[in-house]
C-alpha cells in the first residue's frame, strides 16, 4: 500500500465525529483517521502532534472557531487540506472557506456518498503531489550529484564561444553561481 494520508475530524459534537469516522472506509482512499478533537484548540495540537494532511472541520466550534484553526493551520502545515462539515449555510462562511482554499464545503447532515466522493478526490490530488515532489526531488538530486560536470561543460562552452550573453546568465542562475564578473580569475 502507498501512503497512508492522515485525517483530523474535528467537530464539537461526538455524535457527529463518529458519525463521519464511521461512515467512511478510510482504507479505500489511503488515509486513516489519526486523531479526533472537540474543539479548535485541541485540533490544533492534534494537527501538529499527528502532521496531519486533512482536517475535516465543523465552523461553530467552542474556543477556537474552525476558520480561525484553517487559519492557524495554513501557516504552521501549509500542504494540509481542508474540508469544511457544518450546519451553516451562510455565504460569508463560504467565502473565507475559498479564500482558505477548502477543498469542499459539506452541510450537516452529510451524505455518506458525497463525503466518499470529496475524499477520493483529495487522494487522488495528494498522490499526484507527493509524486510531483518526489520527481522534483530527483531531478534536484540529479542535478547536485552532477553539478561540476554541469559546470565544467558549460564553461568550456564559453571559453570556446559558444554561449550568448543571456544565455551565460541564465546559466549561471541554474547553476546557483553569482551573475557578475569576478574578483579574480584563474586560468590554468
């Protein structure tokens, strides 16, 4: 099995966490509720204990509210999704909720159907991130194993004038060297 994504339910009322953590089956979309938590405080806590990478989250919570723990949480796991479960259904709630880019905006009681959809969804995009980073990685691994090799070719390259000046910049910019003559120069 790939990776396993990391769920935080976080909603003041019990009946209505066990009810999502219950109603789903988690395995199918490669994720597994890790923690649950009653109020934005403590989710927040959770969030952070577990690096979670979906909160599914109630608006109207005690002590913290759920826009002002996405808030919080945007900044301390930026990568982390959200899915907002609420009574609410007013149109300034929904507006903060894009401006905090949430994945989807279910009104209680949730359809078990729907919920299932939202998540297959996010696993989906969360595999193909975490597969997008991986790549990235690589490439830049690829790229520091053979960094002299790089730097060898494309200074013979000017040497022997074959590189236009903007090209030499845009050179030494992916080589992670200064674009400015130097102090001194060796020549050997």
């Amino acid at each position: 099995m790939s990776e396993c994504w990391r769920v935080l339910i976080a909603d003041d009322e019990p009946w209505i966490r066990e009810g999502i953590r219950d109603a789903v089956s988690w395995e199918r979309y490669q994720m597994s509720v890790s923690a649950e938590a009653e109020n934005g405080e403590e989710a927040f806590e959770l969030a952070l204990k577990h690096g979670i990478d979906l909160l599914i989250v109630d608006l109207n919570m005690p002590i913290v509210n759920g826009i002002t723990l996405m808030k919080k949480l945007r900044g301390a796991l930026p990568q982390c999704r959200f899915v907002i479960v609420t009574g609410y259904d007013q149109f300034a709630y929904a507006q903060e909720a894009i401006r905090l880019n949430v994945d989807d905006y279910l009104l209680k009681p949730v359809d078990p159907a729907h919920l299932e959809q939202v998540l297959e969804k996010i696993s989906v995009s969360l595999a193909a991130e975490k597969k997008k980073l991986s790549e990235q990685k690589l490439a830049e691994q690829h790229i520091q194993q053979n960094l002299s090799l790089l730097k060898e070719h494309v200074f013979r390259s000017w040497i022997a004038g074959r590189a236009e000046e903007e090209d030499v910049y845009r050179q030494l910019e992916c080589l992670r060297l200064p674009a400015r003559y130097p102090e001194t120069l060796g020549v050997i």
